[in-house]
C-alpha cells in the first residue's frame, strides 16, 4: 500500500495534467511539465525505496497493476471532470444571476425558504 497509492495517485495526476494540457492549452508548459518529471521522479524514488526495504519478503505485484490500472482509468477520466466543472461554474453564475433579479422583485423562493 505505501508503493500503490503514491503510484496510482501521482500517475492519475501525470496523465490528467498532460491530457488537459493537450485539450487546452494554457499556462507556461516548462513549469507543467517539469512538475510532471518531478511527480515522475517522486513515483519511481518511492517504488525503489520500497523494493529496498522489502528485500527478503514476497510482494506481489496484484496491488501494484491494481494501482496502475486506477491510476491510469482517473487519469484518463480528469479532462470530463474538469469539463463539467466549468459547465457546471457557468450555470451557478446563471442561477445566481436569476435568484438576485427574483429577490430583488421581492419574491420568495421556496427553494431557499427555511
């Protein structure tokens, strides 16, 4: 477990952040995908530390391509996320914009009533 998580959490991360940025491009892609390498460099410094600790006991590798595979399926599954994020902003703005023009008319909103 202390190899699984970083691994399948940095790996989601690392495929998200190349998939959005390949989506739309914005910000200095250096930086991004420099902090990509690090988060790489953080996964593989982990997974080596581990295997030293562990020398003399059996591992098995199901957690690990478990992990790999999550990671793999959330990272592939951040750029919908992020979408739908921005669609759902747009409509809160539009429902806050709409609550206002009702409260300042001075109707109730039942929706918001206690």
């Amino acid at each position: 477990m202390a190899v699984a998580f970083p691994l399948g959490a940095g790996l989601a991360l690392a495929i998200g952040a190349v998939l959005n940025y390949a989506v739309s491009p914005a910000g200095n892609p250096l930086l991004l995908f420099g902090g990509i390498l690090l988060v790489c460099a953080a996964i593989a410094a982990n997974a080596m530390e581990s295997r030293g600790l562990s020398k003399g006991t059996k591992a098995g590798t199901k957690g690990i391509v478990l992990s790999l595979l999550c990671g793999v399926v959330i990272g592939l599954f951040y750029p919908f996320v992020a979408k739908a994020l921005i669609c759902t902003w747009r409509a809160r703005v539009q429902l806050s914009a709409e609550l206002c023009v009702h409260a300042v008319a001075g109707e109730r909103i039942a929706a918001f009533d206690p």
